[in-house]
C-alpha cells in the first residue's frame, strides 16, 4: 500500500467521525457527566466506522485506485476489531443512567450481531492474524469443525449486518437530549448512504449480472486436484481486464451455492473469454469442478492491483509463485510474450511434485517467443527431480537474480518489480528474504488466496 493510499485512509477514519462529533458536543448538556462525554464520543467513533464497513466490503471499482480488494479485506478484519474495542468503551461508561431500556436493547441486539458476526468470521477468516499467537491455531480449528463453520455460513452472518445497522440508527434517533436535530440527521445522512451502497452493489448489481450470465464453455483438467474453467461471454459483452486481475463467479441457477467467490483470470485480457483455474481445497471449489457444459455463471470483474500494467515498462518483472499462485503470473506471461517479447522475465515457481506444474506447454512456448524469460522450477518432494530442489529461499533467489544480472541496489529507481502469489506461509516468507535483500516495499507486490 502507498504511503499516500495509507494516510489517506488514516485520516478518513479519524476525520470523518469528528463531523457527527462536533454537532453533538456543541448541543450536549453542559450538566453531562465526563464519563457519559467519553461514552458518547466512543459509540460515534464505533457508528461511523461500523458504517464505513459497507463501504469497504460493497466492490466498488472506483476504490481499486485507492485500495485493492485483498488490502480491503484487511482492513475490513482490523476495522472490525478496532470497532469491538470502541463498543465496550460506549458500553462500559454510564449507558444505563444516559438512556432507556428500550433504546439500550436496540443497541445491545445491534453489538450482539456484530459481535457474532465477527467473532465466527474472526474464527475462519483468521490466518492473517492468528499467526502472531500460533498456539491458538488446534483450538481455532477444533471451533471451526465443531460448529462445522463454512465461508457461506459467514457470508450469512454477515447478511445480518443491514439489520444492526438500522437498529444502530434507531438507537442514536432516540439518543435524550434538545439540539440534537443536525447531529442526528448527520448520524442518518452517514448510516443511510452507506448502507444503501452496500445493497446496491450487494443485491442490485448481481440481479443485473445475472440478466446476461456467462456460459461454461469447457472444463479442463489440469492436473489431480487442478482444473481450468473456460466461460464464453454473453453477445456484446466482455470483460476489460488488466493481466493479472481476478473476478468473482457465481453459478445461476444450477444446483451450486449462489454464492460468489472470487478467482483469477488465468487467461489474456485479448482473449474473447476468460479462463479461471482453480485447486480444489474446499467444498466450493470441489463442487465447481462438477458444474455442467453450457451452465450460465454471473461473473463481476475484474479487481486487482496485482498486474505488471502498474510498474514502469522497463523494470525488470520477478515472479515467485507458489503452487496455485501461478495463475495470475500466467495471465501475465501469455499477454507479455504478445505484447512485450523484449522483456526481461524471471519465474521461480515453487511446486511440491512435477504434476503440479500446470500449463507447462504454454510457459515453454513463452520461452520460445521471449528471449529474456527465465523460467526456474522449483519441486520440493520430487525424489528424482533435476533442477532446484527443496523450498525457495534467499540463496536460491540471490543465485537466479545474479545469474540473469538483475540490479537490485535501487539506487536511483526501481530497476525490477517482485510480483509473489501462493499460499500465506509461502507469500510471508518472501517478504522476509526481500526484506533481508534490502528490496524496498514499493517494489514488492503480493496477491493473496487467503488470511
């Protein structure tokens, strides 16, 4: 994230609730209690950035200059946490000699369901956090199995956010208290747009899409646990994307969950379709791979920051991916070899076994057709496996690195740019040998599968 994208958003959170702040505190009773001020500047903090949730989870495109959606997800989980902490603030300073009690059970229902909501996805969405307390991890998973807890079983909790919202607001309109007209039509203006965003694009957006669903073209398998679905657009219809993006898939009507979940595009953007490859790891995933020919799909797309369009043109690009990570690397290897040939290449991609290093006809066509592309596998249970063996690590990316006579002292500008996509260890890992590397944040872009 740029330094610029983060104070921006600092500012946004600390700024935008002093708005509502100041309209209360000049009409507030002069009589009120230090500890009923502290409650009440906590719950507008906690009401305002409750709101700015809908903003951050509802897609919107404009956002992507700002904050890319995998960087949203981020903060919409330290958010969530920020806003817990605030709640028991408002709640712990004198709530029940400032209100009445049917106004502190509308907001006592709306904490309850941000407070599950939270918790249960905090529990299956945690790896991006949970690493930093590890001997968590056997009890989190233990939860998980036991109340047999799904991405869709989330997906429903967090459908339940509309519903506090409305009885957050209710709870500020029956806040006790003369001249408070403008800080509670502040509170509604905030509430009420952000949570008709939300919808719009939650429930409006998709009813558009599937007016002209995509269609399963074919279905290719990859390898064991790895296969390709190809989709045919609607007459008229395609999508503008940038090498690199992914999109989100939802099956219409054909037995599948209607949910969407997100995929990158492993094909071209100069394709008339798109290709997504997906491993099969969850039942999502697994279930997918049975859908049949000719089945409609809504498709929104494409997000992402994660594509090479974004670096100066001639900085030399290093891809490390890991397993599946390779998708988007793809993409962006089929559109350089048409579009940029000249361009120095580097890809150390780390495979557990042979078979698990799909689409290898393509890679060794781009290696015909690019004439500085260096492609390096990397295999870490291939017994009889001849190239580099074992997981990546600094030794073998400061060999390739020399080897190909790639600058990396960035001196007086970025002279190449890492793109790293793969499971969570292995993206944290790198981080830390480029970190050691002295290679600067900005030239180091990630794409994260999961948390």
């Amino acid at each position: 994230m740029r330094a610029s994208t983060f104070i921006f958003l600092i500012s946004l959170y600390l700024l935008l609730p002093v708005i509502p702040l100041s309209l209360f505190l000049q009409a507030v009773d002069e009589n009120t209690t230090l500890f009923i001020r502290i409650s009440r500047i906590a719950g507008i903090y906690a009401f305002v950035w409750y709101s700015l949730q809908f903003i951050v989870t509802a897609r919107i495109r404009l956002l992507e200059w700002c904050i890319a959606q995998d960087r949203r997800l981020i903060l919409h989980m330290l958010t969530a946490i920020g806003v817990l902490l605030i709640v028991v603030i408002h709640t712990s300073f004198g709530n029940e000699k400032y209100t009445s009690e049917f106004q502190a059970g509308l907001g006592g229902t709306a904490d309850f369901i941000f407070l599950w909501a939270t918790l249960f996805s905090g529990l299956f969405f945690s790896n991006y956090l949970i690493r930093f307390l590890p001997v968590l991890i056997p009890y989190r998973d233990k939860i998980v199995s036991f109340v047999k807890l799904t991405h869709e079983r989330c997906l429903l909790l967090h459908y339940a956010m509309p519903a506090g919202m409305i009885l957050l607001m209710a709870h500020v309109m029956l806040v006790p208290g003369k001249g408070l007209i403008l800080f509670k039509t502040c509170m509604a203006i905030i509430s009420g747009s952000t949570l008709t965003v939300y919808l719009f694009h939650k429930f409006i957006v998709p009813r558009r899409m599937q007016q002209h669903p995509w269609k399963v073209d074919q279905v290719v398998q990859e390898s064991d646990a790895i296969f390709s679905l190809h989709f045919k657009p609607p007459p008229g219809r395609k999508i503008n994307h940038q090498a690199g993006q992914f999109c989100y898939i939802r099956p219409v009507g054909s037995g599948m969950p209607s949910q969407s979940h997100p995929f990158t595009i492993s094909s071209k953007p100069d394709d008339e379709g798109i290709c997504i490859t997906i491993k099969a790891v969850g039942d999502f995933t697994t279930d997918i791979k049975k859908i049949e020919l000719g089945s409609p799909v809504s498709i929104d797309g494409a997000y992402g920051q994660f594509s090479y369009k974004r670096v100066p043109s001639d900085n030399t690009l290093v891809f490390i991916a890991g397993g599946i990570g390779i998708t988007p690397m793809l993409s962006m290897l089929l559109d350089l070899c048409i579009k940029e040939p000249k361009r120095k290449v580097l890809l150390i991609w780390g495979a557990r076994y042979e078979k698990d290093l799909i689409r290898l006809n393509d890679i060794q066509l781009i290696q015909k057709q690019m004439e500085h592309f260096d492609f390096q596998p990397v295999l870490s249970r291939e017994p009889h496996w001849h190239g580099h063996q074992g997981r990546i690590d600094k030794k073998m990316i400061t060999e390739i690195l020399d080897r190909n006579r790639v600058n990396t002292n960035f001196s007086n500008q970025n002279d190449c740019d890492f793109f790293i996509c793969g499971p969570v260890g292995m993206i944290d890992d790198m981080l830390q040998i480029l970190k050691e590397m002295n290679i600067p944040g900005r030239a180091v872009h990630t794409e994260r599968f999961a948390f």
